[in-house]
C-alpha cells in the first residue's frame, strides 16, 4: 500500500471501531497522508437549545477529522489540545464538511487545522488541534 | 425568582429544548448565576477508535456547562471560541462532571473556564469558552 | 493602487506607528491582501530564564503579522483571541519569520492562522487569532 | 525552604536570568508553589499601530507569570501551547497585574489560567497555558 492508501485504510479501521462514528454517521470522504475530509449531516438530536446545531457535535466532526489526519501515518495519536472558532449558525438538516491537514510535526507532537464548511460554502468554523504520539500502530503493517 | 433560581430554570430550559441533553442523557447537578456543574456518562457510543471516550463528546459536555453558564444571566449567548486540553483518558463507562464558571466579562464578551473530572477525582480535561450575547432573552421574565 | 498595493501601504503604516516594530525590529518581508509574511532577529534582550526565545516574543512576531493580515482590507481590526503551539525551542540570534494568512472571514469576524520558521526551516511554532472590526480605516482612501 | 518560599526564589531566579524580565521593567508581587502575580506598566514602546498596548505584551506577561507558577515547583517546564482572550483596550502607562494559578497537572503536563488587570479593576484579558516538563530542576536545592 501507499502511504495515501494506508492513510485511508486507518481512517476506515477507526470508522469501523469508534462507537461516534455510527453515532453520528460520519461518511469519510477523501483521506491520505497527513490530511482528511469526512461529512456529517447535522440531526434534530444535534441541535442545542437554541435550535441551532451545538457547537459540541461541529467540534467532534472536526475532531474526527483532526484524528483520522493525525493518525494517517500510522503512529497511533491522540489530542493532547484542541480548539474552535465559530463563525456562522449551523441549522438542522445542513450537511457539514470537515477538512483536515497537518501543518507541522515535530517529534511526537503534531499541529493540525481544519474547517468546517455547509457543503462547498463558506466556512462555519476554524479548528485547530496539537496532537501526541501515545506509542504503537493503529494498523498491522 | 433569585438570580440563581433564575439561573437554575434558565439551564433546564434549554436541557428540555436541546436534542442533545436528551441524546447524551446529561444531568444538571447545580446551577446558579454565571456557573453550572452537570454530569455525562461515557456510554460504547461515545468512544474513539482507541477505545476510550472520544475528545468531541468531553469537550459537548464541557460545552454544555459552558452555555448553561453564560446564558445564566438570561441574555442569549452563543460560544464564538473554544479550546480544550485533554490530561487523561477516559474509559467506557466513566461518570463525568463538567463544572463551569464565569472569569469576566465585557460588553457582550464572556470568558468562561470548565474542568471535566471522573467523580470528584482527577481532572481529565480543562476547558475555555468566549461567549457573546446575541439579543433577546433566553426565558421571557 | 491595487488591493495588494493598499495591504503594503496599511502594514508599512501600521509598522512605522507601532512602539513594537522600531523595538523589534520588525522586517516586513511581503504583504498582500489578508497576507502577511514579516521577520525578527532573536535577541538576548528577547530570551527566557531557560536561556532561549521568550514565548511571548514568538507569540508577538505571529501577532504583528496576524495584525498587518486582518487590517490589510483597510477596516480596522483587533485580535480578540489568538492561541499559540510551541513546536520547537528558538535559540540567541535566530532569524524568525511568521507567515501570516485569512482563513475565513464572517461579518465583522475573521479567521487567521500563522506559522513561525527559522529562516525557510522548519515550523517552530503555529497560532491563530481571531479579529474584529472596531469600526473606521486605517489608512485614508 | 517552604514550597512557597521555594517557589519565590525560583521565579526571582527566572527573573534575573531572563533577558525580557529586565526589557520589559516586570516586578514579581507574589510567588507561591502554583501561582505567581507579576506587574509591568504599558509603555511607548509596547503601543501597537492603533496606539494601544500590543496584544503581544499582555501575551507575554501572562505568559511570564504562567512561566514563573509552571516552574515553581523545580521541574524545569516550558509552555507548550498558550491561548489569550482579549476583553479591553489597554492604554499607555496602564499598570497591568497578571495572576496566574495552577488548574490540573498530570503526568508531564500542566494546565494553568491567568488574568490580566489594570490595577486591580477589571480583567483585560484571560489567558490558558499548557506546561511540559522538560527534565532537570531550575534551581539545586
């Protein structure tokens, strides 16, 4: 396999185990190496009580984004720090679009950003995450 | 109503309103003016393809404490800004307390802290949030 | 002048206004609209009690960058959050060059991520910040 | 020595060693193991390109007193990451207090929170820090 193709093959191994990932039906849409674009439709039972989608759940796709990138080469990671900037209300039934990439590693620490956009539109919010190295693969080679 | 009981109805209002407090089952524990302790339990669907309990759901419930303590003052706020630190793990089935406060406020401008234990154990994460008001009240008076 | 051309002229401004850029010595190596890409030299004057660069002098050469890309549209603009990950230490004399750029931008709010290199190596730090517009221009039309 | 004795002699220690504490004029208040509140007036020379005090200054004297608490207990650390929430324009000649206090610390890791005043009135600016411990104390005892 590639470096792409195991980045994607990690990404659906995580899909496939993390109990949010059927949860909140997060339907992976490109992954390779270092980067991660993954959807989310945004439930009823995502809204806050504002009736807006809670800034919770754009976190987690985010976040899930931010996982599947820092864990794309196969040196299991976890988040040490995360934040988010919200730019624009979320309605239900808008579908939401995280993208991540890495920006710079150094060591066992790397540094990711990502967005959120509605579909192809403007950006809902900025992301940002500092990931750890915690030892061992996420997949056999 | 006291400013605290008025604090109190303002958070389960929106506990009754929101699909989240329903779908992640989050009890209020106490709240009163410019502050909230709730509680979460880290159930199967809640987990990261690591196993343990997925950064997005700490950082709702922690979220969740937040809004509850900046809409407390019954002006309708949204987060602008978030950021978390995550310093353990948590596993399956762990109770956790999010417990939030107010640190300042500006004009519209809110800044607001929040840790997540296990029990009244160790802190698993720090969290803060910016908070600005967006017109009109939460609870008519 | 060109949008561009209007973004140098606002961060030539700003930089010969500024008590930190002659304190600095701030170099502005190349700013466009919502671009900004400026330099500083380590001084001994800028180390921490562990003997290398202070954060705070990392974080402020991020921040002036950050600063001549929000304001390059000619609406006045401030940082209302900015957040730092300090990847590498930076030693005496290092040339530091922080790269500056948009993200999104929302309203009166917008989105910007910077990274800090020594020279063209690699990132020892990335930040975010976000800006608001306080109202009026920078430089006369 | 006390902790908290302990901990003073560190950051005074800090203090003498570090090119920025002399730069900058900051004054130690109080230094207790965990905690630390320092001072520095806004000066001419610290003024952004909008004639009040740049960001990057309130930064670095929250991140100075976060430096002086995250040491105190003679592990040698440096910040990690480092966020700041900007409440209030500061004018010149502003004496600002920065108060920095411990949150949680696990492991290798520290999370800290700092505010920073005008005097003793209201809070300017909030402020997050994450520690590491880098190996070796800062002073022998």
């Amino acid at each position: 396999m590639s470096p792409d193709e195991k980045a994607a093959a990690i990404a659906h191994h995580l899909r496939a185990k993390e109990g949010t990932g059927a949860a909140f039906d997060i339907d992976i849409l490109e992954v390779r190496a270092g980067y991660a674009k993954i959807a989310m439709t945004a439930r009823a039972d995502m809204l806050n009580g504002h009736g807006i989608c809670h800034g919770g759940l754009i976190f987690t796709l985010a976040d899930t984004a931010f996982a599947y990138a820092c864990n794309s080469h196969n040196r299991s990671s976890v988040a040490q720090h995360a934040a988010i900037t919200f730019l624009a209300p979320v309605p239900e039934g808008a579908r939401l679009v995280a993208e991540a990439k890495e920006d710079a590693v150094a060591g066992r620490t790397g540094a990711y950003s990502a967005t959120v956009r509605i579909d192809d539109d403007a950006v809902v919010a900025v992301f940002n995450g500092v990931s750890r190295t915690i030892g061992g693969a996420v997949l056999d080679d």
